[in-house]
C-alpha cells in the first residue's frame, strides 16, 4: 500500500484541492482528482533529495533575523531610489560575485534571500567557477555588494551547510 500511496496525506490534500478548484464536482473531475492524488506523490517519490544537514541551526535562526532586517532596510532604500525626483547619480547594473558556497540546499537559500530582497535579483549562477551574476537597483560600482554578500549570506550559510 506504501508503494501505491507513499503519502497518503499530500494524497488526499490534492484531490481535495483538486475538487475544491474544480467545483461543482462531476464524476470526470472526481477520476481527474483520484488520478492527481495518486499520480503526483508517486512521481515526485523519485525527485526527493538526499535529506539537509544543518551543521548549526542557531545560525540559520540569526541568518533570517538578518535577512529580515536586511528586506526592511532594502524596502526603504528601494523607495527613496523611486520616489527621489534626482535620479541622476543612480545606475543599475549587474556584478559578479564570487562564492565559495556549493551546497545546493545553501544555495538555494542565497538565491531566495538575494531575490526577495527588494533592489537585488539573482540573474545567474555558474556552478563550473562559483560565480553568482547579481542584478543590482544601485551599483556603487565598487566591490561592495561582493563584500555585503560575501560577509552577510555566505559566510552564515558556510557555518550552516558546509
């Protein structure tokens, strides 16, 4: 049974939805709902990663009290940059970052955190160099966001996941 429903709740959550989405139930979109149910767990069975190991998970408690604080802080800068009337000194512009960080699980937290950050989006990451393109609302066009990167994400993230 464990084969045909390896998870009987998502199972079941599914369906629901399914039916739910699909209201008033008929009897095609209840087979279309029995089917998702039993159909979408079993395959992603064969996706599911090997499982994270968190080194230090008190970091990762200060890391999203950072990045909390970091989204406020980007929230106002993002505002004043669009409703300042000079726009004259600010440039957008992208910058190329080089990481030590190779943890996929590590990773994928730096590219959620760079991303829903107001001001940076991540544009591309190189797994051959390490190299992670940022797109940046305000480029200094020094090696700050490299070093803000660097110190704030990825060095949290090493102490986590490495």
């Amino acid at each position: 049974m464990s084969r045909l429903l390896p998870h009987p709740i998502l199972s079941a959550a599914l369906a629901a939805t399914w039916l739910l989405l699909n209201a008033p139930p008929s009897p095609g979109s209840l087979v279309l709902a029995v089917a998702a149910g039993l159909t979408i767990p079993a395959v992603m069975r064969a996706l599911r990663p090997a499982p994270v190991r968190l080194r230090r998970p008190w970091a990762l408690l200060r890391l999203a009290g950072l990045v909390l604080a970091d989204m406020v802080r980007s929230n106002l800068d993002v505002a004043r940059i669009i409703l300042s009337p000079d726009q004259a000194g600010r440039r957008t512009g992208f910058v190329s970052i080089p990481l030590e960080l190779r943890d996929p699980f590590g990773l994928t937290l730096l590219a959620i955190m760079l991303t829903v950050t107001p001001g940076t989006l991540w544009v591309q990451y190189d797994s051959d160099t390490g190299r992670l393109l940022l797109h940046v609302l305000d480029d200094t066009g020094d090696d700050g966001w490299v070093r803000r990167v660097k110190e704030r994400y990825e060095r949290p993230l090493l102490e986590i996941f490495a």
